[in-house]
C-alpha cells in the first residue's frame, strides 16, 4: 500500500486547532485505507516531542462528519471520565473554536487526537494471547459504553450491519447487471441465495426483544486495539468512526471473521480459508471474561458463532455487490479483486457451517 503524503497544505492545518508546542515534522502513519492518517511531531522544549495524530477524513464514505464526530467526542468524553486520570485512551485534541474537528479551506474535514505513546498495534493475530486480549479489550469497551447518557448515537453509515439491506443491495446490483459479469459468478449468486435465510435471524430476534441493541464498535479488528509495548496487554480501542447502535453479536462476529480465521480475506485460494477452533475458543474465552459477559443474555451467548458466520456472509455479500457493479465501492488492485475476496468469505461460511457442532460445544463449555 502507498503511503499518502503530508498535504502541501498542512501547516494552514495546524492553527485549526489547540496543539501545544512548535510544528516540527509530520509523516504518514499507520495501515488504514478510508482516512489520511498521519502522525505529528511539536517541540515543546522537553526532551521527547509531543506526537499527535492528525486524520483527515473520508467524507465520500462518511458522509455526516459533524454527527460522527459528536459520536466520538461522546464517546471518548465518557470514557475518560471512566478511566480517571493516567488513564490511557483515545483522547481528542479540541478544535480552536472549541469543536471536535475542523475544516480547511479546501474543504477537508480533520481531527487531532493525542498521540498514545509505548503501544502498538498488529494487522494480524499472531498468537493465542493476542486474540484474548483484543476480545477482552472489545467486551469491556461495549460495557463501559452500556451507559452511555444522552440520546440515541448517530449511525454514521446507515444500515451498516443490516443484513437485509446488504441482501438488497446484492440483489439489485444482480437485476441491473451493470458491469455485464452475473453470468460468470453464478456459483456465487446460488450460494448467495441459499443462505437468504441467515439474513434476517438476528434482525427478527431483536424486533422480538430477545436480543439487545447496543453502542458497538463495529470494526473489531485487532488493528483497532492498541496493546502496551512491554504487557502486551490492551490499552485502547481506537477507530470509532463506525461506532454507532448495534447489536454485540456483530462485534463480536467481525472479530471471529477477521482474528480467527486461516487466511487474508483475499487470499486467492479458497480453500485456505477456514475457522480455526482453537482461537475461535481463546476470542470466546477473552470476550466472555469482560464486562460483557455480564451484560450478555443466554440467547445472544449461544448465536457467538453464528455471528461469525453472519459477517462472513454478509461481507462475501458486499464484495460480490461490488464486482457485480464494477468495483465503484471497494480499493481493488486487479479486475478480480472482489471476486477473489467474496470466495474466500463463503469459504469461511462453509467452513463454518462445518463445524457448528463443535463451535456449540465450545460455547456451552466456556462460561
């Protein structure tokens, strides 16, 4: 992946908002691929900089930025408030006018937040530990939010894990063909269809109340914890730009999806891809011994799998949508690029579905 440069404009940047000390340098920072993230260095005259990390933001994909970013001044507000002061979180750098974020004068939308220093983040789990700590870390960030005060938040992509709308989506982007390749991914279309089911099974349980809406993440790769440099232990939970209502068994099926499987989502061999059961039970272990095994019913615990499944087919759903309109959506780096990611994610629904005795046992195991 290119690295994005510092806007030449930049230093017109710095005055929008409250930063202490003398610009010195500022660099591409991180791995993401919706927002432009760089990290920024001030002289203040100690022996160590100040770093902060500057983002400006994707507003094709985010289109309300003044709502998802009162999203995250809320968020992040209670959550400080909650860990006391030597607490390390998220913390955003105010607006000189006093707001969350600031425009440039070529209309770029972009945020501060105070560099945390002595953590780093991984792209992929590498270990048992790993894994325990992202699930642990994700479960205690959706209990402390289970109080949030105030109104409802804002959904900052609308209907972003709703599965039947994702569904409908696919199926228009089939009638309409635009891209003329339905007839060559007609193995795809039929594994589509004969799950249409699973789409509305979490849906129709919360319209009975036998699940809860909650503040969720709804990005929950381990690349959005920050684990210490020394413990290895969880510091924050960063990017919440998705974080929104929701239901828990989505965050925590997007863990499952991305931390406990065999193989990158696009790796062009299907057959590489599978669940693996024994980070599969360590993610379980992790999540279930948060706050949020507390805040959990039986019901939502006994569906942990079949989340997993849900957004494994949801997301094969959003790339096969996408190769069906031309890749107008998603970042390819080939003309099969989509394609290639929606097998891989219906290799992990089957492998899935293959093993949904054993992931059963597991969940009745762990307590």
């Amino acid at each position: 992946m290119s690295e994005t440069p510092v806007p030449s404009h930049f230093a017109e940047v710095l005055p929008l908002f409250q930063l202490e000390g003398r610009f010195d340098r500022a660099a591409h920072y991180g791995s993401g691929h919706i927002n432009d993230t760089f990290v920024v260095h001030c002289d203040t005259g100690a022996a160590q900089p100040r770093r902060y990390i500057a983002q400006r933001i994707n507003d094709r994909i985010f289109k309300n930025v003044p709502a998802l970013m009162d999203n995250v001044r809320r968020v992040t507000a209670h959550l400080a408030a909650k860990a006391g002061a030597g607490g390390r979180q998220l913390t955003l750098i105010s607006a000189a006018d006093g707001g969350a974020c600031a425009r440039d004068a070529h209309g770029g939308w972009w945020r501060f937040y105070d560099f945390i220093e002595g953590a780093h983040t991984v792209d992929r789990v590498t270990n048992e530990a790993e894994a325990r700590e992202a699930a642990r870390a994700f479960g205690d960030f959706q209990a402390q939010l289970a109080d949030l005060p105030g109104d409802r938040l804002h959904e900052t992509i609308p209907n972003f894990h709703h599965t039947r709308s994702r569904f409908e989506n696919f199926r228009r982007a089939l009638a309409e063909d635009k891209a003329g390749r339905a007839a060559e991914v007609q193995p795809e279309i039929d594994f589509a269809f004969a799950r249409e089911s699973d789409a509305d099974l979490l849906l129709g349980l919360l319209a009975k109340g036998e699940v809860s809406e909650r503040v969720t993440h709804n990005d929950t790769k381990i690349n959005n914890v920050m684990l210490d440099d020394a413990t290895h232990l969880a510091v924050a939970v960063i990017d919440l730009d998705t974080i929104m209502p929701g239901l828990p068994l989505y965050d925590f099926g997007e863990m499952m999806r991305t931390s406990a499987s065999t193989a990158l989502e696009d790796d062009p061999e299907p057959a590489n891809m599978r669940v693996d059961l024994r980070l599969f039970s360590v993610l379980v272990e992790g999540y279930l011994s948060s706050a949020v095994g507390a805040v959990l019913n039986a019901r939502e615990r006994s569906l942990l799998g079949f989340a997993g499944k849900l957004m494994a087919y949801e997301n094969g759903l959003r790339f096969l949508t996408d190769y069906l309109q031309g890749d107008t959506y998603y970042k390819i780096k080939y003309p099969t690029h989509n394609l290639v990611r929606t097998r891989t994610q219906f290799a992990l629904v089957r492998s899935i579905e293959a093993q949904t005795a054993e992931i059963d046992r597991i969940l009745a195991t762990v307590r």
